[in-house]
C-alpha cells in the first residue's frame, strides 16, 4: 500500500530535501507551494497525512488548519506543521487551530521521520 | 518702747504678708479660679494708688499749711470719676481693643504707631515721676525716724535706710511686675496686693482720725471748735490756686502712669468703673476726712516746729500710742509701697517696650520675628528698668538732700505728667488730631513745665539766679516766673497756666495745618469711634465659655479629632475635668504656636486675641494676616506651576512608554521576521547535509546538487546577516559617508556590471548614455549599491517573457531623477506602500532575498539626502532614485 503524503511548503529546496526523505521511506510525495487553494487541493488529493508550513504566500498555515478542521472529510487528517518562528505563541496558535503535530525548522531528518511515521500509525490505528 | 528692730521686724512680716497675698493672687489667676479677684471692690481699692505717702503724711501737712486748699488734690480726681466716667470708659475700651500697655503706648498707638512720640511720653513721665518716687522714699525714710525721735539707734543713718528701701521696693516689683509676659500685660498679683494696702492706710487714717477726734479732742463739736481757733479756718481761699491745682490733680489722675496702670490696663471688666465711679470718690471722702481734725488737734498739742507732714505719725506717738503709730506707721508704708512699685511697673514696661526693645531691634537689624528669646530678653530689659528708675528715684532723694522742698514735688509732677493730657483727650475725641500735632503739642508743654517749674523748683546751683530775675539771655519777658511780663501769679498756677494752654495751642494749631498718614487716620477712627468698633462689654465671668469658643474655632482649623485630643491632653495636664481646659496663659500659647503651624502666626495670633482678649484686631495684625496669605497664595500658585509640570511631565511618560511598547513590539515582530529568516536556510543546510551525511548510494550528480543548495543557502545567510547589520547601521545613523564627485555614467556601469554578473536569466538592461554625463556629488560606493539592488530585483523579479530594463537619467534644475522601469508586471498597488518596509517580499515565491534590499535602499537615499519611491501609472515595476546635482550641492554651500 502506498502511503500518501501531501507537503505544502514554499520554500523550494525544503520541498526538495522533505521530497527525497520520504519518497526513500516508501511515500508517495505530492508538494503545493500556495497557501491560497491549499484547502481545495487538500481535499481534491485526499492525502493519508498533510505537512504544513505556516507562512505561505496567499494564505498563512493557521487559517489553512483551522479550515480543515471544520470540514467532515478533513476532520481527522493528520498534519504535521512545520514553522520557522518557533515562539511559544506560534506553538499555542497551532495546537489551538487543531494540527497534530508540531515542529520547528529546523528540524532533523530523523525528527520527521518519526513524526510522519507516528501519525500515520496512529491514524491508522484507530 | 519700740526698737528699730521691732519695727523692721513688723516691716518685713508686712512686705511677707504682701508677697503672700500677691503670690495666691497670681496663682489663682494662672489657674483661672480669681473670679473674686475681678470684682469692682478690687478695681476701685487699687485706683486708690492715687493716694500716695503724699496723700497719706501730706495732706495734713498741706492743711496744717494752706488750710483746705488740701482738698482740690482730692477734688480733680473726684470730679473725674463722677462728671468723666464716660471718657473713661472710652480710654479703658480703647486701652482693652488696642491691647495697650501703657499710657505712651496709648500716645503711639492713636498717632499712627509713632514711636517718637512713645518716647517723648517715656522720658516725660520718667522725669515727671521720678521726684515723686524720690518723695515716696523719703517719707518712709522719714516715719523711720520720726519713731526713733530722741533715741539713740545704733548704725542708723537715713541714706543708708532709703538705699535699703529703695532696694526692697525694687525686687518686690520686679518680683511681682516681671514674672512672665501676660498677653494683656495683667498682673493680678500686684493688683490685689495694692487694694490689700488701700484698706491698710484707710484704716491707719481712719484709726488715727477716731483717735484725735474722740480720743484727743473730746467729741466731734469739740474737734470743730478747735479747727475754729486753729490758723485752718482763717485762711483764705486763693480762687487761682484752687482751680489750678484741681485741673492739675484730675489731669494727673489719668495721666500718671501708675494710674493708668491700675485703671486702664489692670482693668477686668470696663463695668467696674460704674462702681468705681461712686466708691474711689467715697475712698477718698473717707481718707480725707479726719484730714483737718488733725491738722488741727496736731497744730494745737505738738511743739513748735514739729513738721506737720508727720502729724499722723507723730500725734500718736506723743500720746504714747505706740500701736496706732505702728497702724500709722504701716499706712504710710502701704502708701509708698504700692505707688513706687505701680509706677515703677508703669515705667519699666514703657522704657522697655519703647527704647529699648526699638533700639535693641534695629541693632539686630531685618525685621525680627518675635520668639521666646525676644520674651525673655523683655521681661530682663523690665527688671533692669526697675533697678535703674529705683536707683533715679534714690539718687533724687540723695542729690535734693530729703529736704522740705520735696513737699511741693508732687504738683510738680503732676504738671508735669499733665502736659500728656491734650494729645490724650485730643486723640480720644478729635479725629483730626496729627502725630505732628501730638509732637508739637508736648514738646512745648513739655520745655515750658522745665523752664518755668522744674528748673526753678531745683533752684541752687543747677540755675543761675539772674535767669530767674531777668529772664533768659536778659530779656525780661522770658522770666521763668513771669512770662510775657505776666508778674504776681503763684509760680505753679502760672506754669500750669501757660504750659497748659502753648502746649493746647501747639496740639490744636499744628493737627490742623498737618495731614495724618493712613495709619493714623486708621487709627484715628478705631480710637475716636471705639465704641462702634469694638464688641460690647465683654464679661469675663465664664472662663469654660472662652474654651468653648476656643475649641469651635481650633476644630475648624485643625480638625475635630486633632483638636479635641489637643484639648483632653491640655485638660489633663492642668487637671481639669472634662474635655475643655481653662484657658491659662501658657495654654493659650502652646494653642497659638498649635494653630501658627496651619494659619500662620499672625493669624494665630489675632484669631485667639479676638476671643481671649476681647480685643479687636489691630491694622498690624490685619497686615500681618495680609502678608501670611500673600505667602501663602505665592506657596500655593508656586505648587500649582509644580503640579502642572508633573501632570506634563506624566504624560510625557505616558508618550515614552507608549512609544517604547510600540518599539518592543516592532522589536519582537523584528526578531520573529529575524528568525524566520534564518531559520528557513538553515532548515535546507541541515536536511540536506544530513542526507549527504546519512544517505548510502548517492549519485555523484545528487551529491553535487544537494552540495550546491547546502552552499546557495549559506550565501543567503550570509547575505541576510550582511544586510542586517548595514541596516542596523544606516538606521543608527553610524554610518560614515565617503563624499566624492563623479559621473552618474560611471557609477551605473558599476552597478549594471556588478548586477548581472551571474545572473540566471538574462536580463536586457536599457541606457542612453548621453544623458548620463551629470556630475553629482555623493558617496558613489553606496549610490551604486542602491542601484544594483533596484537593478538586481528586476533582474529577480521582471516576469515578462524577455525581461528588459531601462534606465533613464533627468536633471530638472538640479533636481536629478533616476528611472528604473521594467517590462514585467510591477508590483501590485496594495503592496506598493510597503515594498521599502523590511521583510517585505511581495509574491516571492523563490529563495532568494529576505526582504531587506529596498529598506537598505532607502536608507542609504535618506543619508544621502535624497529619496528612492516608487513610480506607479507605469506598466512594469518602477522605481525612482531622486537626488541633487553638484552644481545644486556647491550652490547651496
């Protein structure tokens, strides 16, 4: 089975590097760098799991999470955020808004890894 | 026999006695329990001061002499007290309003406070009563020794007696004179001793006058048939002398200072003169009674050249009644006693306040605040004026050598104290009297009494002898004794006479050509008119309601609470019950220093002085008040201006503050930014060196490209860390600029050059060259750097298919524009107001710049005196680059 992962990031060689861990642990890696109709695309790919960076252009990670959250298909999607402001507040905001886990760049590749891995089983799981 | 011993002896047990009575008297008044003290009987014995040693050996004297002529000594006076008692009352109302001290005081005070005239007033009544404090002495003296007539008394010498007197008198007054400073200048002490003495030498008198009447003559129509066969009954009236002497003894009767002591300032309550009114001209009725019977029995049974001023003394004795001697004798005392040390209070409190304290005062200089060492520097100026009027009034009696000239040195002081009389009733009475006039008015009174009484009197070898005949420098109308020519009038009428009428003339000529000065007027009015100004008659009969008062007034000042703790603790300490002290002295003073501290002292002062002393405030005290309060609105206006600065300067801090949170949030919004941006490169560099690090079978080709973005992202950092700190300095304004002159030409081949020196897209860079040739002065390193951002962000950010860029110069009047237009898209209107904000990247969806290029831009153009905005209406991105020529630049310097 392949596993889906959806990565929304901007920053193209982070894209790169996220692409190349994951597809190597057996993923299958689809990448949007717009914040604008990341929700549409989202719920058009219907990924196992969603990595979230916070600030895009068009639309910042917060808001893309909080719809989410209030759309029945996308209720329980795991989402990983990742943010390079890695101030309590930011944390705060982001768990509020209702992602699954948090993370701050940057991070070790192992980190993700894990982290991917863990919420996939997780969701899984249940 | 009697001895000197004995009689020493019964002197001192009745100075004791005194001291004893004086002593409770005052005690009783500080502790405020004296109502009886107060009554009118006590008033009406203490005038009787009036009746001196003179009065009391005298008047015998003067009807074993002159026949009745005796009585217009006790005429005046009577004639005062019941056709006067109205200007009376009015002299004791102002003396109680003015908080007057004395008669000079009285003198100063209506005529505007002029201290002259207040000495001119002391040294009159100093030399006017200093004689008759010389008399007192020697009729003591001479009692003495009258008793000892015919016995040989060891180491008794009469100087050496008046010394001793003369001594004690001194420190019974500075005993009882001089013990504290009253408000009111009160001494209760001394008040009741002296009515003790008045019924003392009523008695003697009234005991001796039974003693001749029943006991000598045989019954009262026996006594009248002597007086009939005596020289007394044939004398003849001398209308002039009469009625000089009767004018002479009522003006003297308010003059004198001991009597204004007793009368004016001593005086409780001003109902006590209607008593008074009726019973000292009974006192005197009583005193003078037995006068003549006396006079008479005395003339008939003593020898031949017995001196008839010690009748009442001597008729005694030659009976063998030596216990009525001693009454007598004790009479006599009492009379010499009481006036010396009245008048020597009256005197010492007058040199006090008027020369010395003036002249102690300027010598310190700067207007000197009154304290307790001012008090205490009083009550010894008192003490030693005492001593020194004792001392005047003994060296009299030593220089005059006790002779019978004494006899008629009363009336010369009471002329002499009677030239007061004009600028007194002038100034209760006529509104128009002047401090000039009051001068005037005395100082000729005043060398008219020496000229022709007092030098004339002394006689011997003080005056010459032919300036009584012939008159001064030999013209014979200035003849002393006969002014003007005027001959055969008795010398003491004839001075009364003429001293009297210059020195009313004087007063009333010189009042009316001279102006008063406004605090004359003022006081004038407070003087002439009292009876409108001031309250009516005040009873002092409820002390407790005077506390009462004084607790409503100190609760308004000081607050209830503090007030009536203030009070209880009073209370306690003097051991009243309940709450509300009575109102003592040193009361009222720890009170007055209490509300001094809220008020100001002047105001303290003339606030317990309207209730304590009944008095009306005084125009000092209401300028005083004045001048608290312009202290006061200058503290308070001086702490308005301190409390509107604090207000500016509060909100001033409330500006800072507000300006600093918004800095604090601009700082973290700034560190945020900061650390997303360095963050971000640092995610790349680490992922990718921990692929390179943990990832087996890579590719050359893959370990080349990640290597590369490791690289890429370091520059970027760098560059981030770069531009950071030129920001940082730019913005401190640290930065130094290296001003030189140049081509514009140059400085853009450099910053096209530099630009697109590896640049992926190429981008096709538009100039006309020719109108590049501006000179401008400038630090062209950092104008080429603003250059090659704006040329390398087209370069990044021109998103037509060809990207081309033109440059374009202008110079319009020294004002040189630089045009940077490309053919992309341009940056979209509502992000154009913040692309020179830092961070500000719009669209970018590359790694690349973080967002600081075009703040550094502008603060390079801000330093250089120019600016760097955006141009919008045109189709591409385009940027404006404006700054002045070196011609402008030389032009303006």
């Amino acid at each position: 089975m392949n596993r889906h992962v959806l990565l929304i990031e901007d920053e193209p060689n982070i894209t790169e590097a996220i692409r190349f861990l994951l597809t190597r642990d057996g993923w299958r890696v689809d990448a949007h760098a717009n914040g604008a109709d990341a929700v549409e695309v989202i719920r058009k790919a219907r990924p196992d799991l969603v990595i979230l960076d916070v600030m895009l252009p068009g639309r910042s990670g917060i808001e893309i999470i909080r719809d989410l959250r209030h759309s029945p298909e996308c209720r329980d999607l795991p989402v990983l955020m990742l943010t390079a402001r890695g101030q309590a507040r930011d944390r705060e905001m982001a768990e509020k808004a209702g992602v699954s886990r948090f993370m701050t760049k940057p991070f070790s590749n192992e980190e993700v890894l894990d982290a991917v891995r863990d919420l996939y089983e997780r969701a899984a799981g249940t | 026999m009697a001895t000197v011993n004995v009689l020493i002896v019964v002197s001192l047990v009745y100075v004791a006695f005194l001291f004893a009575v004086a002593f409770i008297a005052d005690r009783l008044a500080a502790t405020g329990r004296s109502t009886w003290l107060r009554t009118p009987l006590v008033y009406t014995l203490s005038l009787s001061i009036y009746c001196t040693a003179w009065t009391f050996y005298g008047a015998v004297g003067y009807a074993a002499r002159s026949g009745l002529e005796f009585v217009t000594i006790y005429l005046g006076p009577t004639l005062v007290m019941v056709g006067w008692w109205w200007g009376l009352r009015k002299l004791v109302r102002i003396g109680r309003s003015q908080r007057v001290t004395s008669i000079a005081d009285l003198i100063s005070s209506r005529y505007g406070k002029s201290n002259t005239l207040a000495i001119g007033v002391t040294v009159l009544a100093v030399l006017g009563v200093t004689p008759y404090i010389a008399l007192q002495l020697q009729s003591i003296t001479l009692s003495f020794s009258n008793f000892f007539e015919g016995q040989q008394v060891a180491h008794y010498n009469d100087t050496r007696m008046v010394l001793w007197v003369a001594a004690g008198l001194a420190i019974f007054a500075i005993l009882f004179g001089t013990r504290n400073l009253d408000a009111n200048e009160r001494h209760h002490g001394v008040v009741t001793a002296v009515a003790v003495e008045a019924v003392v030498k009523l008695v003697a008198l009234l005991a001796v006058g039974i003693f001749v009447v029943w006991g000598l003559a045989g019954g009262v129509g026996e006594t009248l048939a002597r007086i009939d066969e005596s020289r007394i009954g044939t004398w003849q009236v001398d209308a002039s002398r009469w009625a000089a002497i009767t004018f002479l003894s009522a003006a003297a009767f308010v003059t004198l200072p001991r009597m204004f002591q007793v009368m004016v300032v001593e005086n409780d309550d001003e109902r006590h003169l209607r008593t008074a009114a009726w019973a000292f001209p009974l006192y005197m009725l009583l005193i003078s009674l037995f006068v003549v019977p006396i006079a008479a029995v005395g003339l008939e049974l003593m020898p031949e050249g017995a001196n008839p001023d010690m009748f009442v003394l001597t008729l005694p004795l030659s009976q063998g009644r030596e216990g009525l001697a001693m009454l007598s004798f004790l009479g006599g005392f009492s009379s010499a006693t009481s006036m010396v040390i009245v008048a020597a209070m009256a005197l010492s409190t007058m040199v006090s306040n008027h020369i010395v304290m003036p002249i102690w005062l300027s010598r310190r200089g700067g207007g000197a605040s009154v304290s307790g060492d001012v008090r205490h520097l009083v009550l010894i100026s008192r003490r030693i004026a005492i001593g020194v009027i004792m001392a005047l009034g003994y060296f009299y009696f030593e220089l005059s050598g006790g002779g019978a000239a004494l006899a008629t040195i009363g009336l010369v002081s009471f002329t002499g104290v009677a030239q007061i009389l004009p600028a007194l009733v002038g100034g209760l009475f006529w509104r128009g009297a002047t401090r000039a006039g009051a001068l005037a008015g005395l100082g000729t009174g005043f060398a008219l009494w020496v000229y022709t009484l007092l030098l004339p009197g002394i006689g011997g070898g003080l005056v010459p002898e032919s300036l009584l005949s012939q008159g001064l420098f030999g013209i014979g109308w200035l003849r002393p004794q006969a002014l003007f020519g005027i001959e055969g009038l008795d010398p003491t009428v004839h001075a009364v006479m003429w001293s009297m009428a210059l020195n009313t003339a004087a007063f009333c000529i010189v009042s009316l050509l001279s102006f008063p000065g406004p605090l004359e007027r003022l006081q004038g009015a407070q003087f002439v008119n009292v009876f409108e100004h001031s309250a009516g008659p005040r009873g002092w009969t409820g002390s407790v309601a005077q506390s009462e008062d004084l607790m409503i007034m100190s609760q308004r000042i000081m607050g209830a609470g503090e007030a009536q703790d203030f009070f209880r603790r009073e209370a306690q300490m003097q051991g009243v019950r309940g709450n509300l002290p009575e109102p003592t002295p040193a009361f009222l003073e720890r009170l007055e220093r209490k509300l001094a501290g809220s008020v100001g002292a002047a105001t303290a002062h003339a606030m317990i002085g309207q209730i304590v002393g009944g008095s009306s405030v005084s125009v000092e005290d209401l300028l005083a008040v004045a001048d608290e309060s312009a202290q006061l609105l200058e503290y308070s206006s001086r702490l308005e201006a301190k409390s509107a600065e604090l207000a500016r300067t509060a909100r001033k801090l409330q500006e800072a503050n507000e300006k600093l949170t918004q800095i604090s949030r601009q700082k973290d919004a700034f560190l945020s930014q900061i650390s997303h941006e360095l963050r971000t490169p640092m995610t790349s560099i680490r992922a990718f060196s921990e692929i390179l690090r943990d990832t087996e079978g890579l590719s050359a080709e893959e370990k080349t490209r990640y290597a590369a973005i490791i690289h890429d992202e370091t520059l970027r950092l760098t560059r981030l860390l770069n531009d950071l700190l030129d920001l940082s300095v730019l913005e401190n304004g640290e930065v130094t600029l290296n001003m030189s002159t140049g081509a514009l030409r140059d400085v853009l081949d450099r910053a096209v050059a530099t630009a697109l020196t590896g640049v992926e897209r190429p981008l096709k860079v538009n100039r006309r060259r020719a109108n590049e040739g501006i000179i401008v002065h400038s630090d062209l390193d950092r104008l080429a750097q603003v250059f090659i951002n704006l040329i390398s962000n087209a370069a990044k950010y021109c998103d037509a298919e060809k990207p081309e860029l033109s440059i374009s110069v202008h110079d319009l009047n020294g004002q040189v524009t630089v045009d940077f237009l490309d053919n992309g898209s341009g940056v979209p209107p509502e992000a154009r107001a913040m692309v020179f904000e830092k961070f500000a990247r719009v669209g970018s969806d590359q790694a690349g710049g973080a967002g600081l290029g075009l703040a550094i831009c502008r603060e390079i153009m801000h330093r250089l005196g120019g600016e760097v905005t955006y141009l919008s209406g045109q189709k591409g991105g385009a940027f404006r680059v404006t700054l002045t020529s070196a011609r402008e630049k030389v032009a303006a310097q």
